[in-house]
C-alpha cells in the first residue's frame, strides 16, 4: 500500500468523491476524481515534506525537520 493510501481515507457518496488526511488536517471534496486525487496528492505531499506524517510512513518528524532547518 503506498504512503498516500495508508494516509487517507477516501469515500464516494451521491457522486461526490472525498479524501480525507487520517490526521485530520485537509480534506478535498468534489464531483470529478481525477481533480479530488490530484489535490489530494499536492496536499499530502506538502504535509509529508514538513514530516506530519512521519508516524504513520516514518521518516523525520516535524521536530527532526525544524531542528535540521535550524542546523543548517
């Protein structure tokens, strides 16, 4: 399972597809699934580069990113 799919939670009702972050910090709604997942790809590929879902896929944490920013 990739990374994305083991961090969200997708959903269709009355034809409107929504995904949402098991962290609970964006959600994209809307009728075409293209657009939703397109969206909701940039939106957890900017959370995972700050490290928010490091706990989920692993990797650096938030804390191990700022501290590494302020090193650097």
């Amino acid at each position: 399972m990739s990374e994305f799919n083991r961090s969200t939670t997708r959903k269709t009702s009355q034809g409107i597809h929504h995904i949402q972050c098991k962290l609970g910090l964006w959600e994209v709604s809307g009728n075409d699934k293209n657009q939703v997942n397109d969206e909701a790809q940039y939106y957890f590929n900017q959370y995972k580069l700050d490290g928010e879902y490091s706990e989920i896929i692993g990797g650096d944490s938030v804390i191990d990113k700022l501290m590494e920013h302020n090193r650097g």
